[in-house]
C-alpha cells in the first residue's frame, strides 16, 4: 500500500481502494417523529411506527428498478424477494401497484400485471388481526385490499365471499365493466382465497333493487336527492345496460313499465314536497341490501323489495332473467 493510501500492484501500476459506504442514519426508534416523502413528491411530517430489525448487511438489499430507489431486505417486502431475483430489474409492491392500478379495474396485461397477479397471492398484513365492526363493513385500522390502504365498502369495494376482506375496483384485475357507487351484487373470491387469479360473478338482481342502486350512484355522483325518472334514472339506466351486466334487454320500455316508486318505502316521489311528481330519490340514501344483509336500514317487510304493508307477488319477465315484485 502506498502512503497516499492507494493500493500499489506488483507491475507498479496503483489503483484507487473502494469507496467507503455511505453513513448509516442515526437509529430510529417507534414513536419518532420524522420527514418523509409522500408519492406526490412533497414532505410530510410522520410518525415511526415500526423499525425493521434485520441483521442482513445493507449490500444484500434490493433496490427498486422503477424510479422510488426504495430499498428492502429481502424478508422485509411482500412477498418476500427470492435469492434468485434479478437485482438488476427488481421492482418493489408499492411501485407495482402505483403504475397496475386503474379506474374500472387494474391492468390485465403486461409485465406489471403478472407482478401485481403474483403480488396479490400474500396480503402485506394479517387479515386476523383487524377488528371488524358487527356487519363486517368496516374496521379499526382502516386497512383492506392487497394495499392495505384506506377504503369505504360502498364506493367501488367488492367483498370477498371466503375471507370477508374488501377490495378496491382499481386493484382487481376480473372486472369487465366499471363498478356502480354501492353495487354489492357480485360473488367476489380474491387472489388469496384462490392462491391464483380472482373469481366474480354477476348476482341476480331485483328491478327494484336495480332502480335503488341507479338512484344511489345517481346521487353520489350529482350530489342531489331528486331525479327526473325519464330524463336522468330511465336514460342513465339504458345507456349503461352493457356495464351492469344484466343481459340482453328488448325495449326502453319494458324498463319504463317495470318499475312503479310509489308503492316502495325505499323510494320518495317529489309531489311529496311539492315538486315534480316525475321525480323521485331514495327515502334513506343507501346502497341496496343484499337478502344476505342480517340488518337493514330500511322498514322491515322490503328486504326483498315489497312494501311495508302491501302484499307482493313475483311476476317473472320471459325477455330478462331477473325478478320485478309487483305489489296487489
């Protein structure tokens, strides 16, 4: 070694020693305020709640290849990175799900998503650990899906029928139409339950419950109560018939006939309060209950669609595979 701290070859030559690692942070510990930076670029004041503990050297972690320059050891990540994993290409699960996760439903093809499908097969936390209100709705820490984000079951979730969890549209990949604000009326099996690619099927719906669930959507997305049944409700509804995946229907006007409000508690006309008698909204604005729902917000006797206090009877229509509850 020479004195100016090179390191001499035996043909004279002298070449320069490795860099030296970066310093390592101070120590962190739970509870810590810090700075960090948030997707959008900017910083934000946060909190430490946990500090990872691996005794792998900072030369075994992986960096991610997309643009975060997040690094993780390797039993730190979900799913766990394999040995044999390119370090070269390695892209984390938060990078994945950021470029796979799309309004109406998350990629379907293309390198991410495979990595999103393979991703989805371990949830990052432990669905036992999460407490759950009495209708399953809602939970403690605020944590559903494959991202363990943040979520409200009635704006665009659906809720696995084996492991009750709730997931965003935009992070499934079996959707074939955008969901409708409220819609529960699916048989939904995550990536989990599985151990491969999602299951969904459409469930059989009530015309009632159809013109509930247009009336919800309606009112979510325009902020109002009241719609005019032919200009708003009957429009919307035939213009959206291929997304509600309800089949094949012959007519505008076998939807306008089939549907009568006023003789649902589920529904308020506008001639109530003086106004239009062609309008019409939902008495108490909430999705439509599933026949599974063990309680309802509306009166009871209008699970199924009937009135309280009216007789109801089910008159089947040979043109649609579904049900219409008209009252006698």
């Amino acid at each position: 070694t020479a004195e100016d701290g090179q390191t001499r070859l035996r043909d004279g030559r002298t070449v320069s020693p490795p860099p030296s690692p970066p310093p390592l942070p101070p120590p962190l510990s739970e509870g810590d305020d810090v700075l960090a930076r948030w997707s959008d670029g900017l910083l934000y004041l946060g909190n430490v709640k946990r500090v990872c503990m691996s005794v792998y050297a900072r030369l075994l972690c992986h960096y991610c290849h997309s643009g975060c320059v997040s690094c993780y050891h390797p039993e730190c990540h979900t799913p766990t990175i394999e040995p044999e994993a390119d370090s070269d290409s390695w892209i984390c699960r938060q990078c994945v799900f950021a470029v796979a996760t799309k309004r109406g439903g998350a990629l379907k093809r293309g390198r991410f998503a495979r990595l999103m499908q393979f991703m989805k097969l371990r949830l990052p936390y432990q669905l036992s650990s999460l407490d759950w209100d009495p209708q399953h709705l809602t939970n403690q820490q605020q944590c559903y899906c494959y991202c363990a984000g943040p979520g409200e079951w009635n704006l665009k979730m659906l809720q696995c029928g084996s492991c009750g969890q709730w997931f965003h549209e935009a992070c499934t990949q079996c959707l074939t139409k955008p969901l409708l604000y409220g819609d529960r009326f699916y048989q939904f099996q995550c990536s989990v339950c599985t151990k491969g690619p999602e299951t969904i099927q459409r469930l059989p719906m009530t015309w009632v419950d159809l013109a509930h669930l247009v009336l919800y959507h309606l009112s979510l997305c325009c902020k109002r109560k009241y719609f005019d049944f032919d200009h708003e409700i009957l429009s919307f509804t035939n213009e959206n018939w291929d997304s509600l995946l309800l089949g094949a229907l012959k007519g505008e006007h076998q939807v306008k006939n089939s549907v009568c409000f006023s003789v649902f508690p589920r529904f308020v006309s506008g001639k109530e309060i003086k106004k239009k008698k062609c309008l019409f909204g939902l008495q108490v604005r909430a999705p439509p209950p599933l026949t599974s729902d063990s309680a309802s917000v509306f009166n009871s006797g209008e699970g199924g669609g009937g009135g309280l206090g009216h007789k109801t009877s089910l008159v089947f229509f040979p043109f649609f595979p579904f049900f219409f509850h008209a009252s006698r």
